[in-house]
C-alpha cells in the first residue's frame, strides 16, 4: 500500500510483550508487513486516547482522525475506510 500513500504502523501497548511476539502472531493471521512500534512509555495511548486493545485509528494526510473503533476491524472495513480516505 505503500506505493498509494498509505502506511499502516502498529503499536505495542502492551509491555509485557515485545515486538517479537506480536510479528510472529500477525504473520501467523497471514497478514502483510507494517511498521513497528513500541509505546514503552504509554504517550500514543495518551495522545490518541485509546482505551482498549485493538484500536484502530484511521490519520488523513492533514493530521486529523477520519476513522476510530475500538475493537476488531474487518479487513473489508478498513479497506473503506482506506479507501475513502486516499
């Protein structure tokens, strides 16, 4: 996706798990390559206000949040919302 203009990150807000875990469970889904990341010190928690595991936040090129829910998101969602927001 990148080649669009999207990059897709994941945080780890979890410290009790590090970056490794979490890469080898999302490739275990099958899922693609993302940046990653490690929130040791709770700051994109705080900045974004997230409150549960699972957050996805959807960030236009302005800055501004287009897109939030707090659970799972389907692959067919946030494709749309993706979509809506290139």
């Amino acid at each position: 996706m990148a080649d669009s203009g999207v990059e897709v990150v994941a945080i780890n807000t979890q410290p009790f798990y590090n970056l490794q875990y979490w890469k080898t469970f999302w490739r275990s889904l099958g899922a693609g390559d993302v940046l990653w990341a490690q929130d040791s010190d709770y700051s994109a928690i705080a900045a974004y206000n997230v409150l549960n595991l699972g957050t996805t936040i959807i960030i236009n090129r302005q800055g501004r949040i287009i897109y939030r829910d707090g659970g799972v998101t389907s692959y067919n969602k946030l494709r749309a919302e993706v979509e809506k927001a290139l």
